[in-house]
C-alpha cells in the first residue's frame, strides 16, 4: 500500500513539475516582453500593457484558471481545452505580469548615466542594453524573482480546481478512503523542492556579486 501510494505521488509530482517547468519556459520571456510594453514611449501601448497587468495581477490565480479553462467553451463553443494546458496558459499569464513588474524595477533601476555613457562610446541601444545593463539587472531581480518562482512551486497545487492530477491533488483524493498521511507526505516532496530551489538562488546571489554596484 505505502509502496503504491508513493507512486502514485510520484506521477503527481510529475504534474506538478511539468506545469512548473512549463510556466517559467514561456513567463520569463514573455514578461520581459510585457515588461518593455510598459516601459514604451508609444502611450496607447504603455497604456494597454499596464492595465492588462492590473488586472491579472489584481484578480485571483483560480479564477484566471476557471475562465482560461471553461471561457473558450462557454463563450465562443469552442470546446475545453486540454486541461494541463489550461492550467500552463493561465500560470502563464499571471506569472508573466508579476515578472514584468519585477523585470521593469530592474531596469529602471540602471542610472541613466550608464546609458549615457554607452552612447558616448558609440554603442546602439540594444548593445548598451545587452552588454552593460542586462547583467546588473539579473542580480538585482534574482532576490524578488526568487520568491516568485517559490510562490510558484506551491500555487500548482491551484490546478486541482479543474481536476488536473498533481501531487496534492492525488493526496486529497487518500482522505476518501481514510487515509490522512498522504497529505502529510507531499510536504516533503515541496519543502525538498523549495530547498533546492533556495540553494540554486542563493549559489547564484553569490556568483553574482562580482557585478556588485
């Protein structure tokens, strides 16, 4: 029993990997994307980008799901999605605007003399940014984007709501049967996972304290 349960957690954290993993592949860039929108000199788009974050950023992530999920189909008749790809698509999204917050303090917090410098050298704007501001802007996002990308780790649990089989969702589904400790034993699988994650974020603080300003 303990052996088959084990298992059966174990495909759940698989789940859960796969929509964690899935969610920083396409929010990191997209943020960065989402995040030079809000910076732009073109208003309308500045303007746009900014209120599409507000309300990501100010309504809740299982809404986001539910609408992402049952919204095609109710709406347009288009039918359900997938359900791991609904999950993906909304985490997407919402992880995406809070990374474009994060992305924008970071580069905005560059001194515009470094800029001016840059161009004083000849350099193109893209260059300046690549070559002299994007560094200093990782190791001042590391520490915020580290408590993002935890955060994210234990909202996965979120995508039970529409019955996607992650780790605690297949816990929960123990306490039918009378069983509790299955609960208490994915703690260990996110706490060893969140612990490694720390020690990822804290190894690369230090790498980058070369870059200290």
């Amino acid at each position: 029993m303990f052996w088959q349960i084990s298992l059966e957690l174990l495909q759940g954290f698989g789940v859960t990997c796969l929509i964690f993993a899935a969610t920083l592949l396409f929010a990191l860039p997209l943020g960065l994307v989402l995040s030079f929108g809000s910076m732009s000199r073109f208003k309308p788009l500045k303007y746009v980008v900014k209120v599409f974050v507000w309300i990501i950023r100010g309504t809740p992530l299982m809404l986001q799901i539910l609408v992402v999920y049952y919204g095609p189909a109710l709406i347009f008749h288009w039918g359900f999605l997938d359900r791991i790809v609904a999950v993906v698509v909304a985490f997407v999204i919402n992880y995406a605007c809070y990374f474009s917050e994060i992305y924008r303090g970071g580069i905005e917090s560059i001194s515009k003399g470094q800029y001016e410098a840059g161009q004083v050298l000849g350099m193109t704007r893209s260059q300046i940014f690549f070559r002299v501001v994007l560094l200093q802007v990782v190791k001042r996002i590391v520490p915020p984007m580290s408590n993002e990308v935890i955060t994210l780790v234990k909202d996965t649990s979120l995508a039970r709501i529409i019955v996607v089989e992650e780790i605690l969702k297949v816990a929960y589904d123990f306490t039918v049967t009378g069983l509790i400790w299955p609960l208490f034993y994915t703690a260990v699988y996110y706490l060893v996972f969140v612990g490694l994650l720390t020690l990822l974020f804290g190894w690369l603080e230090k790498k980058l304290q070369y870059f200290k300003v």
